[in-house]
C-alpha cells in the first residue's frame, strides 16, 4: 500500500469480504463525538463508535491482517457483533475524525499555549510592566529633546553607538569560527529499524509549486512505508487542496484541511496538524523547498547518536537564484553567513539557536511537551528555538543542505522581513517578561548570547539611519571646528561610528562569502556593493514591523511563490550534489 501497489480501499473491502461485514467506503462526522483522545485515532486508526439516530450505534474497526484468525473466531463465538460492526480503511476513518474534532482541536490549537504556559505566548503583545516601562521610556526621550535638545541628542548617540558596537562582536566571533578547519561529516546510518518519520509543510495558496514540491519530497530517502507527510493547508484555500488532489501523490502523503480562525500564521496551521503526527521524529519544510534527499537519515542519525537532550537539528539553506537580482544576491550572502557560521558556531559552543523557519528535525515528544508552535508569533521558528532552550533541551546543526529561492521583487522582500522582524520582537519581548527567570533559565553565557543574537539584530537595524545621521552631524560640526577645539567625547563617537557602519557592512560580506563556495560568490558577483542599501532597506522594514506590532500584530506577510527553473543560470548550483562541496563547518 505505501508503495502505491495496492489500493487502500480495495484491500480493506477485501477484509470486510473474509469477515462478512459491512464495508464503509465513507463515514460521517456527524455521528462520531468527540470523546477525550479521539485524535489518537489520527494517529494510529483502529476503532471508533458511530452513533445514529434511529439505529444501534455501530463500531467501526481498521483490522490489521495478523488479527484476522482472532476475529474471526470472536465472531463466531459471538454471531450477534455482527450486526454492530464494520470494517473501513484507515484513510476514511482519519478523515472522519478530522472533522468531527475540529472545532475542539480548532480552539486548542489557538489558545493551548496560552492556557497553559502563557509566560511564553505572543498573544500579549506588552504586559502590564513593559507597556508602562515602554511608555515611561519614550516619554523621557520626549520631553529630554524638548527640554534638552543637546544632552538628549547625545545621550541617545552614546546609547545607540555602544549598542551597535557590542552586537558586532558576534559576527567577529562568527569571522574567526569560519577560518577553522570543517570537521568529517559522520556516515548516514544503515537503513534498518527506522521509525516512522514524519514531514510537515504548510501552504497557503501554493497551488504553482504543488507538483514541484510532491516530487521533492517523494525524492526523500526514506521508505515510504515509514513516511507520514503532512501537506497541511487552509480549508478555505481550495485551489491548492485541489492541486495536490490532482496529483495523488501517494499513500504516505496526507491533506490536512485547517479551519479558518484567526491568527491566520503557518505555526497554527502547523500545531492544528501535530496531534496527528505518527513520526518519532518530525521535519518541518516550505512549500517552495528542495532538501537534500539524505536529509532526514543525517538528522536520524544525528539524533541516535546523541542524548536526549538534543530535541532539533537544523539543516543549512541555500539560495540558488543569486542571480536573479540585487536582493537575492544579497539575501544569499545573508543565509550564508547564519546558516553556515553563525548557527554551527553558536550550536557547537552548546547555545541557543534561532531556528530557520524550514528545514527544522524534532523529537516528536519533545515537541508536543514544550506546546508546539506558538499559533500568535510570526517567526515560529526563533521562537520555539529559544524556549526548547529554556526548558532544558539543546539543538544542533547538520551538513545536508536545503535549497530555496529567495525573494527577487521588493514587495515581496519587504513584507517577508517586515514579518521576521515582527516576529523577532515578539520573541524578545516574550523573553524578557521576567529577565532574572530568563537569566536562571538560560544562564549568564546562553542570555549574553540571546541578547547579541536578537537583541542585538534587533537594535543594529533599527538604529542604522540613526548611526548613519550622527556620523554625518558629527563629521560636518569636526570640520567646522579647529582641531583643538574638538572634544574627546565628540572623537571617540566619531571612531565608535565609522568602526560600527564599516564594521556592519564589512562583517556582513565577510561571514557570508566566508562560508560561500566559489560558484556561490559568482553568482552575488559586484552586487555586493550595494550592501549599504540593503541595510538601509532592512532598517525600513524593522521600523515597519515595529508599527505592524501596534497595528496587526499577527498578521502574516505572504511570500509568493514559483516552481524553480531548472534550466537558468541561477540554478547551476548542483541541486543535490555532496555536502562536502558546500563549506559547512562546525
């Protein structure tokens, strides 16, 4: 049957046919309540109880083949059963009880993690106290600059260049961790007694890559039998369940129909489909993705190796269409230098890791301990890395890559970071509620690093024009004034803001073609020149995300999507070809 050789329906008809009994080929929501742990039947469907109106409640069962003789003598022993049993396949009671728990898994889904655990929910934007210390601050600020328009000015420039200066440190680290020698890729494991794996990906209007994406993930080497992927999209988004529908693409791939409720993000349609999930491990992709088809034996044998404390691994992603434009060129010198040095560099000193948005392995049970996704923050991924973090589990990178495509258009661009940021912001503020619990948490090291890698993005983006405005006001009064009037202070501001713009823009190209292969840097070519626009254009969208923070906290900026060209330049980069010939090192 996972092979696609022998059709579900006609092998539990079959079934039905040896145990003389009735054989539903559908089964109505309707009369199946929705008891406490009905889901487990999405899992692994065995038996349920229809109930009807006017007739005798009837169970139906999904009979395995090895417990066909018990059956049978069960139902000679006992004629009567006959009338209040029958048989149906595994597919058609999964879809029946889809719907029939759905407004129940529905509000779970939305309001699980804040019911239970909303120290570490986005649905509160600002609690009670940092709404009253944000208010308090940008009140100082306020009446500081009509008051004291000078010494309000240069408070703010001491702050915000100090700032600056510290979250550099980290990419220097990220510089010095590219320069060591890559360590030996371990062998993939044999392919005996693998468990079940799950693959999760969730669409919305993603009808174009449909075809595309079934093909990818059918390339996955893992046995069919052992797969349970997810194709998890909105109910109301028929276009791509019909899409997907057209191509039937198998036994082992599943359509997952979300309802429609707000917050309309990927991480509810992602935590609605996890009760469901079969795999003792669990794959999180996009809809446009195309992963290296070894990618979940290294992660399985990443796992196996491990203690258990490690609960995800994530796999490295690479943008093929560098080519393509500016944007994506630099986009592809950004995912560089944070997937191939940053993560690994931070993952080998045992810290946090704000996880990539796709490409994630969990342990399944780990996964649903720590509540799944959380359905209200709009970078899912950072979010859920930082908390497995303060709940005591570890992550990890592997060597397999993931190719994308990157936005090429600015719209597109803009509205994909605009929400990364918005997102970033919600994980930070999430985290800082209680900053001594965060600290006791995490520990001094692993908090140091959170606020470099968040804080510290978060602040070197939105304080960029601002860094850019006091370098040219400080450079136009030092030529006003003689030499030796100039104040010490005014100097060393003056230092601190070049070595921070040059130092951004110079880190920035030097961590991603660091870890670039020499095709790679071919492909960005001279558009690395344009750096200081890229900057200008991610301040723009931090400060947007800070507005939409106010005005639409959840709402998710839809990245479209196409089927990949095979056949452009941009492409050249070998879609599967050997990790080693993709520097990653640890």
């Amino acid at each position: 049957m996972s092979d696609g050789w022998v059709d579900p329906q006609a092998y539990y008809a079959a079934l039905a046919r040896m145990l003389r009994l009735p054989y539903l080929s559908q089964v109505h929501a309707e009369g199946i309540t929705d008891i406490r742990h009905l889901d487990t039947q999405l899992v692994q469907p065995s038996t349920i109880r229809l109930q009807h109106a006017r007739q005798p409640p009837v169970t139906i069962i999904v009979p395995e083949a090895r417990r066909i003789p018990m059956i049978l003598g069960m139902l000679e022993r006992l004629p009567a059963l006959r009338h209040s049993l029958a048989v149906a396949a595994g597919e058609t009671v999964r879809r029946a009880v889809w719907k029939a728990g759905a407004p129940r898994r529905l509000q779970e889904t939305v309001g699980g993690l804040f019911d239970k655990t909303p120290r570490f929910s986005a649905r509160i934007v600002l609690l009670g106290r940092q709404g009253f210390y944000t208010g308090v601050a940008v009140t100082a600020v306020a009446i500081g600059t009509l008051i004291a328009p000078s010494l309000a000015l240069l408070i703010l420039h001491v702050l915000m260049s100090s700032l600056y200066f510290i979250s550099l440190w980290l990419k220097a680290f990220a510089i010095r961790h590219c320069r060591e020698p890559a360590q030996p890729i371990a062998p993939l494991p044999e392919k005996r007694n693998l468990p079940v794996y799950t693959v999760m990906v969730a669409l919305y209007r993603e009808a174009a890559v449909a075809g595309q994406l079934v093909a990818i993930l059918k390339r996955l080497n893992w046995p069919p039998s052992l797969l349970d992927i997810k194709l998890v999209c909105e109910a109301d988004d028929r276009e791509t369940i019909e899409a997907l529908e057209a191509l039937r693409p198998g036994p082992q791939f599943e359509i997952v129909e979300v309802p429609a409720m707000h917050p309309r993000t990927k991480p509810k349609a992602l935590t609605y489909a996890l009760p469901a999930a079969r795999g003792t491990f669990l794959a999180i992709y996009d809809a446009e993705d195309r992963p290296h088809p070894d990618q979940l034996l290294e992660a399985y044998g990443r796992f196996a190796r491990a203690p258990p404390e490690l609960a995800c691994v994530q796999a490295p992603l690479i943008i093929t269409n560098a080519r393509d434009s500016w944007l994506s060129a630099l986009f592809s010198l950004e995912y560089s230098a944070l997937f191939r040095a940053l993560l690994p560099m931070l993952a080998r000193a045992g810290m946090p890791l704000p996880l990539g948005g796709t490409s994630n392995h969990f342990r399944t049970a780990v996964l649903r301990a720590a509540g799944g996704w959380d359905p209200f923050n709009v970078t899912e991924d950072a979010d859920l890395g930082m908390r497995l973090y303060r709940l005591g589990y570890r992550a990890d990178v592997i060597f397999r890559h993931t190719l994308e495509d990157a936005p090429t258009t600015l719209k597109s661009w803009c509205g994909q970071r605009t929400r990364w940021y918005k997102g970033w912001l919600q994980t930070w503020l999430v985290m800082m509620r209680n900053p001594r619990q965060l600290r006791r948490e995490m520990g001094w090291k692993a908090f140091a690093i959170f606020q470099l890698m968040i804080g510290g993005m978060l602040v070197s983006s939105l304080a960029h024009p601002f860094i850019l405005l006091f370098f040219f006001f400080t450079l136009a009064a030092l030529l006003e004034s003689p030499a030796t009037g100039i104040h010490m202070l005014s100097k060393t501001l003056f230092t601190i803001d070049i070595v921070n713009i040059l130092g951004s823009y110079s880190a920035f190209l030097a961590v991603g073609a660091a870890a670039m292969i020499h095709h790679e840097k071919r492909l960005v070519g001279w558009r690395w020149m344009l750096i200081p626009v890229y900057w200008m254009l991610v301040s723009f969208s931090a400060w947007r995300a800070v507005v939409e923070l106010k005005t639409r906290p959840f709402f998710w900026h839809k990245t479209p999507h196409q089927p990949h060209a095979q056949g452009r330049p941009a492409a050249r980069l070998r879609p599967y070809s050997h990790p080693q010939n993709v520097r990653i090192p640890r």
